[in-house]
C-alpha cells in the first residue's frame, strides 16, 4: 500500500509516518519504481503499537529499543521487563499525582475559608504560612 492507504488506514498524517520511519521506528519500506514508498500489512500495526505505546508513555527512544525489526522475533522476556518497568514508572507518577492533588486541594480549602475580617493580602499572608517549607 502506498502511504495515503496508510494514513488513512491508521488516522496518522503521511508526515508523521514518514518521521518515524526516518527515526527508524517503521523499517522495511520498500521502493517501487516510481520511488513512491510501499508499505506492507504490517505496518499498520507497527504504526498502531507506536501511538498505543506513546499514549501510554512510551518515549521514542524507549520504542526505539524496545520493537522488533520483525515482529515475529520479539524477545518476549525483554518485553515484560520494560513493560513492568512502565507500570511501575506509571504508578510512581499517580503517586506524585495524588499527592499534589490533595496539596492543592488544602490549599483551594484554605483560601475559600478566608475569616471575615482578614482582606486578600492578609488571608494570603495565613495561607502561606500553612505551606509546608521545601527541604
């Protein structure tokens, strides 16, 4: 297939299918006479993989490494490790998350209960005295 099949097969724009074969994520393109790119079944779900990974945080240096030449040679052992090692990673970030999210939750609660008699500055003034100092 040519790469207007491909992009409309995977919603990508030709553009971008052409960077990742140029960063050497999408290999084995073949070049018809003409020297218009053919790609090959498989590369729909390479290019599917790629963005599925990405969402789930992947960097391209990671995909880089990670994927195959050919995806029937996949070391399935290398595979779990980086994935448990995302997982990991993902969880170690929705800690963070969760902590700033009550953080910033304390603080929205400490200014909507602003005393009556304390004006914007001073009731700044009270907030930034219950923020916890940065060691």
């Amino acid at each position: 297939m040519n790469i207007g099949e491909l992009a409309r097969m995977t919603g990508l724009n030709a553009s971008r299918i052409r960077f990742y074969e140029r960063i050497g994520l999408l290999k084995a393109i073949k070049r018809q006479s003409n020297g218009y790119r053919h790609y090959s079944a498989e590369a729909v779900l390479i290019l599917n993989l790629i963005v599925t990974a990405q969402r789930a945080g992947f960097s391209l240096e990671e995909l880089r490494t990670l994927l195959p030449g050919d995806l029937m040679k996949w070391d399935r052992e290398q595979l779990l490790v980086t994935l448990r090692r995302k997982v990991a990673d993902i969880e170690q970030i929705e800690q963070e998350l969760a902590q700033n999210k009550a953080q910033l939750a304390s603080l929205l609660e400490e200014i909507e209960n602003r005393p009556n008699d304390f004006d914007c500055a001073a009731n700044a003034r009270r907030v930034l005295t219950t923020i916890p100092k940065i060691d």
